[in-house]
C-alpha cells in the first residue's frame, strides 16, 4: 500500500501571537523614536542653562555663574506655547535656543532674565549617545524576552525597561502643540510606572502560582496606572497648563518611595526564601536592580549641583544592568524556561550587532577625519569597504568561538564529547557497546532525558528493545506501515525536526518532549531507529550538535555492520572447521 507523502507544515502564528507582536513593536518603535533623535547632539550640542527647578517653577539650585537665583520663579505663563517643552522647567537645557529670555518672578518684582548656555561638553555627549544606545538595546532585550517566553514577569520587566530614559527634547523641538503633549504623556507615564513594574517582578519571583500572579499583576497594574498618571498630570500642569504641581510632585515622590521599599521587601523575602543556585540567581538580579536605583536616585538628588553632566551619564547608564543580568540569568540558568538555542541565538545577533556597530562607526569617523586632511576620502572609503568585507567570514567564525568559548561552554563541551563518542563508537565489539554509547553516554553528553532503540522484527514492526528513562507516555512500538519509516526508508534520512519531518515525528510518538529521531542501517536496510527526548519544554539541541549526533549514529551503523561482518566470519570459519573435522 502507498504511503502519501507528507506535505511541508505551514506556521501561522494564532490571533494573540500577532497582536502581541504588534502591540510590542509598536512600543519598541515608539521608544526608540522618542530618544534615538537625541543622537544629534554628537553633531549639534545641547546648550545646559544650569538650573533646576520644582514643581512650581521655583529654582532650587542653580550655578553661580548664571542670572537666575535660587528662589526664584519662573513664569511659564508668559512662555510661548510652541517653547514650552523639556528644559523650560525641570532641569534647563535647549537645542535650538542658547540664548534665551525668561520671565522670573524675584522678591515681588518680575524680572527679565537673559540666558546663555553652555554647550554640553565632549564627554557628556559621548556618554548621552552610549546611554542613549544602552537604552535602545534594553529595550530590544526585554521585547525579545517577552516574546519568546510571554508572561507576566517578562511582561514586567519589559515595562521596566521602556521607563529607562526621560523625555527626548529634539522631538519637542519638531513637534507641535498639542500633538507634543502625546509624547509627554506617554513619556512620563511610562516614568511613572516604573516603580510599579519593577513591584510585580519582584513578586514573580515570590509568588510562583499563576492565579496569585494574576491578581498581583491586576493590582500592579492599576498602581502602575496611578502613578503614572500622578506623574504625568503633574507635568502638564507644570509645563503647559503653567499651574503649580510641587505638591503633586511629592505625594508623587512619597508613594514612588513606599512602591521602592515594599520592592525592597518583596525582593528580600524572595531571596531569603530561594536555595541554593536559584538564591544565587535572585541574589544577582536583586543586586543589580538595587545599584540601578541607587544610581538613579544619585543621579537625581545630585545632578546638576554636585555633580558634572558626564558624571550623570554613567549614573544614567546602570540602568542596563538589571536587563544584562536577567539575560546572564536566562542563559546559563535557563531563566524563565528560555531555550538554549534560542538565547544562543540572541547572544550571536547582540554580539553582531555590536561588532557592526563598532565597524560602522569606525569606518564613519575615519573617514570623516581622513576627508579633514586630504582630497581622497572617497578612495579612503572604498578601502575600509573592502578591507570590511574581506574579513566578514573571519570575523563570522570569531564571534561564534567567542559565543561558545565564553558564554556557551557547556555546548562546546557537548560537540567535542560527541566527537569522541563518534571515534571510540566505532571501535566497539559487542552491540550492547554500541547501544549504551548511544543510549546512555550521548544522553549524559547532551543533557538529554532519555532515550530509546526500537529495532526491527522480522513482520517489519518496530519495537523498543534497549531504552534509557524511556518516558511512559512515548509509544514502544511502531507498526511496518508508519510514515516516519516509510520516510526513512525512502530517503535514506535523518529526522531532525526540519521541514515535513517535523510533523511525522510528532505524529508518529504523541510526545511533545521528542527532540531527535535516527535511523540505524544493517547493509541498506532500516534495521532500528534511535530516539532521544528532553522533559524540558522547546527544542534542546543546537544545529551543531545535531550534525555531531547525525555523525554518531552513522558510526554506530557502521560499528554494528562491523560486528555483524565479523560475527558472520567467525560463524562461518567455525562451520568449515567442522566440515574438516
């Protein structure tokens, strides 16, 4: 009877996963936007008035050096509408205008006050372009988390991490009123919420039952709505309604103080209650959140009046270190459940990533300074472009050594494990040899969790004869007329979860936890199949070790037909003694 073959599976993603990719996109685009214009002033320099005022307008610091005082009140009111954006209050600074008019209200009298900034220096706008891209980069981690492993701590953390920077004034530069405030709004809001967001991770990590962890998100949620409404309304009556908000700014502060402390707690009592390595994962993640708010809030209480604008910067920069430190969690602790193979993948796309980055860059400002001094910058160009692209496959192989030499250890101690196991396999004098190096040492080599031989009667069924931790749930016997071998058998093949193969599989053994299928050849017969598995969820081998593991199971056919042969001739000269005899 004719088999049909089986037609390649179609992936389609379902309703919730394409909204959920949209609402996240959506979100990173909206948050790179907002900051990844302030990228200009490595070109065109902020201007820093200097200043610093509360909620109410009123200064309270301000260098020397500049007119306005300490005590005194700026009037937004008399403010054009169009420049009432970033800088006019809060913390002074501007793009566009370095010499600016305000209207301070001083002692009773109002004054008319006129301003020149100073342009921010060298240092400071390098470290505002790296936070600036640290920002985008948390960003793009925290979405990747989410997707790949959506839930309510990935969830949160991703909220996190688009609360990281403040409010860009380029944009505020090019956008109108009141279309502006839409981004003042969403800006501040996401500020707000923060502190909230980071109360749910934290929970997550206390409470582990879904239901309890739906009803903290709920309650996350609705202070993370709170706040950051509290936090937003405040500015815009501060900025553009010209109305006081200092005593809305501290009931702000007050509740975002509580929300930090009770963070504080719920993070202690996860720890103290965690063992072992899992209280050590906690352990860095709480540390790393805590020098990141520690930083903030220096930043905050000490910038500008103690401290230098690019001493601000790397203040602001730790705020990538809770993201790095999940992600460091994520690949060698497999927090989250993410599988290896994917945060391999994440890690070798970063790494490109930077890499070309620190290229691009390079090529740019080499040019740049060579067009400065000479007449050939084009050629300069060219040569850069094509000493680049010379080393791509070069550079290609260094980033994946790096990878596993650095970060993926345990994978490389897999593949070169797999490579001894395809030399000495071949080297076995009994089939029992042969059987446990494929069931037992490449089990322990892969860190799978079982696996299986079902070996071929003479009816053609196949049945499982030699196992490791077979599971209950897989079946142990495969009629002669089943797909996957009629596949096998036609192809020659080996199945590995690729294209139509993948559905065979799944259909043939009804268990999601099946990783890897094989066949074993006795002359050009499909004489028994090897199968391996993972109780953990998602796929668990990496293309190079799938390859390594095709290469095993290959020796192992040719280590069986080995001891076939010689069984064979011993039988044989054993039968012509006889005859002799």
């Amino acid at each position: 009877m004719a088999i049909p073959a089986a037609s390649l599976p179609k992936v389609n993603l379902r309703r919730a996963e394409w909204i959920r990719m949209i609402v996240v996109g959506f979100f990173v685009v909206l948050a790179a936007v907002r900051v990844a214009p302030d990228l200009v002033r490595v070109v065109y320099p902020l201007g820093e008035f200097e200043y610093v005022t509360n909620g109410d307008g009123v200064v309270v610091t301000a260098a020397p050096r500049i007119a306005i005082h300490k005590g005194d009140r700026i009037l937004v009111g008399r403010i054009k509408p169009f420049d009432r954006k970033g800088g006019i209050v809060g913390a002074g600074y501007t793009y566009d205008n370095p010499n600016r008019v305000l209207h301070v209200e001083r002692r009773g009298r109002v004054l008319e006050i006129h301003l020149k900034a100073r342009p921010e220096t060298v240092a400071g706008r390098a470290l505002s372009a790296l936070r600036i891209g640290l920002f985008v980069t948390i960003v793009v981690l925290g979405a990747i988390l989410f997707l790949v492993q959506p839930g309510i701590a990935t969830a949160a953390i991703l909220a996190y991490c688009l609360a990281n920077e403040g409010p860009s004034s380029w944009i505020s530069l090019q956008i109108p009123n009141p279309w502006r405030q839409l981004f003042d709004w969403y800006d501040n809001t996401s500020i707000g919420a923060a502190s909230a967001a980071l109360l749910l991770f934290a929970s997550c990590l206390l409470v582990e039952e879904p239901r309890r962890q739906r009803i903290v998100a709920f309650v996350a949620a609705a202070l993370a709505a709170a706040l950051g409404f509290l936090n937003a309304y405040a500015y815009q009556l501060e900025t553009y309604a010209a109305k006081p908000a200092a005593g809305l700014d501290a009931f702000y502060d007050r509740a975002t103080f509580l929300v930090t402390w009770l963070t504080i707690g719920v993070f202690f009592a996860a720890f103290v209650r965690a063992r072992g390595d899992e209280r050590r994962r906690i352990g860095s993640i709480v540390a790393a959140f805590a020098l990141a708010s520690a930083a903030r809030l220096a930043s905050e209480s000490f910038y500008p009046t103690h401290i230098r604008p690019w001493e601000n910067g790397v203040l602001l920069s730790a705020t990538v270190l809770p993201i790095l430190v999940v992600w460091v969690a994520v690949i060698r602790d497999r927090f989250f459940n993410v599988d290896l193979v994917v945060s391999r993948a994440v890690v070798y796309v970063a790494l490109s990533a930077v890499l070309a980055g620190i290229l691009i860059a390079s090529e740019e400002v080499g040019t740049y300074v060579f067009m400065q001094n000479t007449d050939l910058a084009y050629g300069f160009l060219i040569v850069i472009t094509m000493a680049v692209g010379s080393m791509t496959g070069k550079l290609r192989e260094l980033i994946e050594l790096g990878v596993d030499r650095f970060i993926f250890r345990d994978r490389q101690a897999r593949r070169k494990a797999l490579e001894l196991m395809a030399g000495y396999i071949l080297d076995a004098e009994t089939i029992p040899d042969v059987e446990r190096a494929l069931l037992e040492d490449a089990t322990h080599a892969l860190h799978l969790s079982f696996a299986g031989i079902l070996v071929r009667d003479d009816d053609g069924t196949f049945r499982l004869r030699a196992s490791y931790e077979w599971p209950e749930t897989c079946v142990v016997e495969l009629e002669k007329n089943n797909a996957l071998l009629a596949a096998i058998a036609r192809t020659r093949g080996t199945m590995r979860f690729s294209g139509k193969e993948t559905r065979l599989i799944k259909e043939t053994f009804e268990n999601e936890q099946l990783t890897f299928a094989a066949p074993l050849f006795l002359g050009r017969a499909v004489n028994a199949l090897v199968v391996y598995g993972s109780s953990r969820i998602g796929l668990e081998l990496d293309p190079e070790e799938r390859e390594a593991l095709i290469e095993v199971v290959a020796h192992a056919s040719i280590a069986i037909n080995a001891i076939e042969l010689a069984r064979y001739r011993s039988e044989a000269e054993a039968a012509r003694n006889v005859v002799h005899t």
